[in-house]
C-alpha cells in the first residue's frame, strides 16, 4: 500500500512526525519513506510493506496529511500501473522532462574512442538541435581481451565537451557502483557541465547488487535494459530493484532478444513491447535499434533496417531512442558495423519526426473513437 502525502509536506511539521509515529506502530508493517524532488513540487509517499491487507484504505485516507492511497497488486509495486493510481508516468531532469508522452533521441557513440570523435559527434548533435547523447566509457564485452571501455579516465573531456556543445544529457553504462562514484567525481571536477542517466545493460538486468546501489542515490536516472535472455516480467521485476531503493526516475530500454530467430539480425525485434510496458508500468520506454539490429543492412527502397525498427517503435509510441552513431564507423573500435554515420544524422532525425507525427494521429483517432463509442 502507498499513501501519497500532500504537496510539499513539511516533515520536519508535528502532523507528519505523528503520521510517521502511528504508521510505525502498525504491526507486522514495515515503512519505507520515498521522497521525489519534482520542480514544481516535492512528492513524499509513504510505502507499507508486509500484512497490508489487514489495513483499511478508508482508515489511511483519512490520516492527517495524506492525499490519496494506493493499494498495490504483488506486481511491480513502485513503479507499476495500479487500481485508481494517479502518481505520475514522467520525471524532470536537467530541465528535460522524460515522461510516456515524450520522446528524446540520444544518438551517440556505442564506445568513447578518442576525444575527436567524441567532439565531432557533440558537434553534429548540436547543429541538429539534440541536447542528449549516448557514450559509453565502459564497456562490458564478451571477451576479457577486447576493449573495456577508458572508464574513469575519459570523463572530463566527455563532460566538457558536452558542456562546450550544450548537452544536457548522457546516458553511459556502468557495471559497478564504482563507476557512479567515479562519474560524481568527474562531474564535480569539471563544474557540472552536464547531467548523466546510467544505464544499465542487459548483461546486468539481474545484478541486484548492483541495481540496488545504483537505485540508492536519487540524483541519477537510470536506463535499465530489459535482460536479453529473460522475459518480460522478469525485467520488469528487475527494475522494482531500483524503486524500492529509492530511485523512481527510471526509463525501461528494450534492445532486442538473443535469438536466431532473429537472423539476420543481431538480436529479434521486440519493439511491440513498448505498449505493454506503458500499460503495466509508468515507465517512459527506450528502444534501441542499433544493438537489435546490429548492422548496416537497408531495405530495397534504401531506408535502412536501424531507421525501419526504430520506425516501428515510435510508430508505438516509444518516448527514448538510443541509437549508435560514429565519425568513421570504419575505424570505430566498438559496434562499428551497427554505426550510422554523422551525415545520416538529419535523414534519421527527420524520419522519427514524419514518424512521431504519425503515432500522434493514432492517438488522437483512437481517443476520437473511443470518446465516440
Ligand atoms: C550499449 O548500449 O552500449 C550496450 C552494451 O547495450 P546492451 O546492454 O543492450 O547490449
Ligand atoms: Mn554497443
């Protein structure tokens, strides 16, 4: 059960210092107190966890500074959809709001190379009127003798560049919690030039260690990647691990499925799970159509697969798009095959956009119907 307080609840205040003590001595309930720093409001719930059945939703509604109450199903408490719940489905960050209803494109590189490609890429970002990027800096890879990525090493000259370029900002992988330590420091050396979203991929979907100590500090959002070999639920399942830490500013990445089915494709397609995922869950949906994908392969009209599935997935109403993109995917040493190159930056930006447009008039005729029947 979830008992949202009112608006910007002051609790240092008597009312909710004797809500908190009477909650508290509730038997067999355990309290969990979550706070979201919203820019126009602060929003503080109150989490009951254990016999909650035994409470009455009419007895909570009417504590003293409590708004509204939610009785959540078993499945994915925090950040699921539920029975008359109204809490949000967006958050704001970096004066960007990442909700259901937006969309944002981070084109960038898969891996950080060197400190031209990294400039040339923010360049073309910016010229093409993007505020987000993708940069990886460290990177898990399937063998222990490739490449891992600059790490720790790269990130000031990423977050100046990004600074210099106006970009707001990054999504960057982490596989330990070291590297959020690593990246604050970063950020605090260079004067906060930027704002990172964590990313965490599908090779880690189910390291909960590592999902609980990125789920603790709240001034992140994370990314998680749905698991490429696990279903859905279990993804879903996954993320909950990041809420019930702390941290509701999570974005749901869907990247395709480990499969020959897929063939030739590098992963199979799994972008009709955006909807599913919105319906369940207030998550805003990321699609990544370079990992699904995987290559450079075009269809007979010349529009390439990367462009066709991400087509698919904004045509659904997907609200992010990771997308892999390098100055010579030639020499790239990561993901090359899959890079679209800087040229193609305005042809892809501009096909989401007859895209989006088109998922805009599927709404408004859907909501037409519905409002008609
Ligand atoms: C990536 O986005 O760079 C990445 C490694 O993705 P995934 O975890 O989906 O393979
Ligand atoms: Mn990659």
């Amino acid at each position: 059960m979830i008992l949202i307080l009112k608006p910007s609840i002051d609790t240092e205040a008597a009312e909710y210092k004797q809500l908190v003590s009477y909650l508290s001595a509730l038997q067999n309930i355990e309290l969990r107190i979550h706070q979201e720093q919203g820019v126009e409001r602060t929003l503080t719930e109150i989490h009951l966890i254990g016999n909650t059945a035994a409470l009455s939703l009419e007895d909570m509604k009417n504590l003293t500074g409590v708004e509204y109450v939610v009785r959540v199903s078993e499945e994915y408490r925090v950040l699921g959809r539920h029975k008359a719940d109204n809490r949000p489905s967006y958050f704001d960050y970096q004066g960007l709001r990442f909700g259901q209803d937006t969309l944002h494109v981070f084109a960038g590189l898969c891996a950080v190379d060197s400190p031209e490609s990294v400039e040339m890429m923010m360049k073309a970002l910016r010229d093409n009127g993007q505020v987000c990027t993708r940069m990886g800096a460290y990177k898990p890879r399937t063998s222990a003798y490739s490449f891992q990525g600059y790490g720790k090493s790269c990130l000031p000259y990423v977050f100046e560049l990004a600074g210099k370029y106006g970009i707001k900002v990054i999504a960057m992988e982490v596989t330990h919690e070291s590297h959020v330590d690593e990246i604050n420091e970063a950020l605090k050396i260079t004067g906060n030039p930027t704002g990172v979203m964590l990313q965490i991929g599908t090779r880690n979907t189910q390291n909960f260690e590592l999902l609980k100590s990125v789920g603790r500090p709240q001034e992140f959002p994370v990314l998680l990647k749905r698991g490429f070999g696990i279903t859905l639920d279990e993804s879903l399942h996954a993320a909950e691990y990041l809420a019930s830490e702390g941290n509701q500013k999570v974005i749901f990445g869907l990247r395709g499925m480990k499969t020959n089915v897929g063939d030739p494709h590098r992963n199979f397609v799994d972008f009709a799970h955006v909807s599913v995922v919105k319906r369940l869950t207030r998550m805003p949906v990321c699609i990544d159509p370079s990992h699904s994908v995987g290559l450079r392969s075009r269809g007979v009209e010349g529009i390439l697969d990367v462009m066709h599935v991400t087509a698919q997935g904004v045509v659904a109403g997907a609200n992010m798009i990771l997308v892999d993109f390098h100055p010579a995917p030639e020499k790239a040493i990561v993901d090359g095959p899959q890079a679209l190159l800087l040229s193609e930056l305005p042809h892809f930006l501009e096909d989401v956009q007859i895209t989006r447009e088109g998922y805009e008039k599927r709404k408004a005729l859907a909501e037409r119907i519905f409002a008609e029947n």
